[in-house]
C-alpha cells in the first residue's frame, strides 16, 4: 500500500515519507486557504467543506497517535503527529515549511495554477 516519496528537501525533521496511495482529502475539498499569523509566525489556515471535515474527522479518530502529511504537487510539506480529532480547520505554520512565496503556497493548496 503506501508510497515512498524523498522530498526535496527534510520535511519535519525526515528524509523519506510514506504517503497513503489514497489522500483523505484533497485541494478540491479546501474552501478556503487564508495567510495568517500564529504567534508572530506566518501560517496559512484551511478551511474545509462540510464533507471534508467529515472525513478528516473520522480519519483522525482512528489515526491518534499516527502521522498526517501535507502534501502539495505531490510534495509533502509537513509531517504532523494526531493528538486528536481534526475537523473544518487545520493551521499550518510557515516557520518549518521551507515557504519562501507563502502566497503561492496558499494559492497551490487552493487547487489553483501558479
């Protein structure tokens, strides 16, 4: 099942990933992807549809403990660990993600062209 990918560059700390074949959601299922600051720290807040909050939160009650990748273009771009149950919104700081265009990361994990 689950795919190897080598990013280009250490993400969260790893060299190699494992990426499920099958993501639980995907750029078509963000409403909205935000710039924001996280004490003092850039960061891009997603917004899922109602469906996809559905499914990260089922997903994440059953992965507690596990990781969750992001990835974009194929690329993770963080490696977080479940605490627990995930839902409409999901955070994601900019300090570790190598973003050097924060605004072309909002718009690529929007689904939308460079």
């Amino acid at each position: 099942g689950y795919i190897k990918v080598t990013p280009s560059r250490e993400v969260s700390g790893l060299r190699q990933v494992w990426l499920a074949p099958e993501p639980v959601v995907t750029a078509h299922d963000i409403e909205r992807a935000k710039l924001t600051d996280d004490l003092n720290t850039r960061a891009i807040l997603l917004t899922f549809t109602a469906d996809a909050a559905t499914k990260l939160k089922q997903w994440s009650m059953v992965n507690v403990r596990k990781l969750l990748a992001v990835s974009v273009d194929g690329q993770p771009i963080v490696v977080a660990s479940i605490n627990g149950q995930l839902g409409e919104k999901l955070l994601l700081r900019l300090d570790g993600l190598g973003a050097s265009d924060p605004d072309l990361l909002a718009r690529r994990l929007m689904g939308c062209a460079s």
